[in-house]
C-alpha cells in the first residue's frame, strides 16, 4: 500500500477558556480580567492545525464528547483544512477544557482531560509519511500507535513524563523543551544558558535510542541533535511578544509538514522556529498561527548554525 505523503497527528482535542490580566494572582487573590476568549486547543489540535497551514494532507486521530463543544472542535478543525475522520465521539466522556492564564506575555495553563483520557480502543491509524504525537492523551496509547505505526515518529514529549526506551527506540525526532528536556535526563542545570549541558543531555537521549533531539528555547530559538551534528537554529526577531500559548505546537507542526514535504531535519527545524517566532506575536494558539506565506517570511530570517558533535 501506498503511503500518504503527509502528517497524522494522533493527540488531545480541547475547547480553551484563555483569561487576559495584567498580572497572575496571588493564592487567595481576586483580580478583574481584561479578556477572555473561547477557542478549540490541545496539543494535538493545535499541531495539527499548524501542520495544516504549510500545506499538504494533515489527518488528526483523537476523542471528543458527543457535546457541543465536541462539534464546535470538530467544526474548526475541518474549516482549518485537518481530516477527522480518525476523531471520535465518547458519549460517555466531555470533550476536554484547558483554562489559560495570560499576563505579561506569558502563560499557565490548567487541563482537564476529558475524552482524551478516555480511548476504550487504539483505532486503526491511516497510512502517513510522518506520525506526530504528544502526551496529552494516554501514554500506553502513543506506545500502542508506535509499535503500529509504519511511518516516521515525530514525539512531542509534552507535558513532561518518564518515557520508556522501547518508545525512544521509536521516535525519529524527540521533541522537547528545556525543561522537558532537564526532566527526561534529571539535570537541573540544563537550561537555555547553558549550551553544553543541553547538548549532554540531548546526547542521553539518543543512548537511550532517540535518532534525533530537538529542544525548542523560546526567544533562544532551538537546538538539533542527530547522529551527525550539533544545529543551532537563531530565531528572527519579534515585533512584541503578545501570548506565547501553543508557540512550541506551532514550531511541532511546522517541523512536521516540513519534514513530510522532503525537508532536511535542520531546515524543518527552522521552519518551526519561524512558525513559533509568528504565533507569539497573537493571541491564543490556533488563532495566531501564520500561513505558508507569512511564515516562510520569518523562515527567511533565521539562521543555522551547525557544529561538530
């Protein structure tokens, strides 16, 4: 059988309630919002719509309650160009919520799961050149999709959580952060500051089995690690740092449609930094991502640095 060029995103599907303050509370602190907007989020969702944006096919596997805010989900995703014929509908679960505070150009975020914790079976998966999951659903359901999956694993390892080798082994590309990437190795002293340690670390994992690390650094851009080389990716400059919700999902869809357009590992990698570089200049997450166009803007104005092991 034929293998669709393109990225199957199997992950969480939510409605996200973002709150804008001018400063987080205090425990015990009532304070008056400036802002509130409802939109449809997750990790998966929102990889998967900025996967969409560079073009190409972009399936999503996933669950929503049979509720409105599951339609509503549904409804966008498919305006957005994701197929989601692999999405299902739980009767018996709520479709999942994030509440989102903003302030000063950042964020927290409070999750219920919902019916992305609750998948009664591992649905067949499409045939696709790249899957791309995140740890927003199940952990024995992304370890069930990557012994099944044909295709190349692209593993956003978020939220941080203890990974088995056997599902390292999988993965082409791990996806982190700075401190997912401290998690995963248990050294608190990798940070964006401190490029030797992100570098041991990122080589930790790759003894672990991982082909490939990449770490997103905010403002610092990212950080590629393969069997070959050390690639800093230098991010172009930001106008005003507006919300930086979903930047990081920006950058994992971005980095997958790239890759599955026949993109190196490094120039997919500044593809995403650009994708991210564009998200945080808007506000909530699907609602700030660039299209092709003004993302290949950015694109241009990054810069990659390669370096010996």
């Amino acid at each position: 059988m034929q293998v669709r060029e393109g990225v199957l995103v199997v992950g969480s599907i939510n409605l996200d309630t973002t709150i804008t303050v001018d400063s987080f509370p205090r425990p015990g602190e009532t304070l008056l919002g400036t802002g509130l907007i409802t939109s449809v989020g997750g990790k998966g969702a929102n990889q998967a719509v900025a996967a969409a944006r560079m073009g190409g096919w972009v399936g999503m596997t996933g669950a929503v309650g049979a509720d409105a805010s599951g339609q509503q989900a549904l409804e966008k995703l498919r305006a957005d160009g994701v197929d989601v014929t692999g999405v299902r509908e739980l009767p018996e679960a709520p479709t999942g919520t994030a509440w989102i505070t903003v302030a000063d150009g950042d964020n927290t975020i409070i999750v219920i799961a919902g019916a992305n914790s609750q998948w009664p079976a591992v649905p067949e998966l499409p045939d696709a050149s790249i899957m791309l999951c995140q740890l927003e659903i199940p952990l024995s359901v992304v370890e069930i999709v990557a012994e099944r999956f044909q295709g190349r694993l692209v593993l956003n390892a978020a939220p941080s959580q203890p990974l088995p080798d056997s599902l390292l082994q999988r993965c082409e590309v791990l996806i982190v952060n700075e401190h997912e990437l401290a998690d995963l190795v248990g050294t608190p002293d990798v940070t964006s500051s401190n490029r030797a340690a992100l570098v041991r670390a990122a080589h930790q994992l790759r003894a672990r089995g991982a082909e490939a690390v990449v770490a997103t650094l905010g403002g610092d851009g990212a950080m590629l690690v393969d069997a070959d080389e050390v690639t800093w990716i230098e991010p172009p400059p930001v106008a005003e740092v507006v919300d930086t919700t979903g930047a990081g999902d920006a950058f994992c869809g971005a980095f997958a449609a790239r890759l599955a357009a026949g993109s190196t590992m490094a120039d997919a990698a500044r593809w995403g930094v650009a994708a991210g570089s564009f998200a945080v200049g808007g506000h909530t997450a699907q609602g700030s991502y660039g299209s092709l166009e003004q993302v290949r803007a950015m694109y241009d104005l990054t810069r990659s640095v390669h370096k010996d092991r």
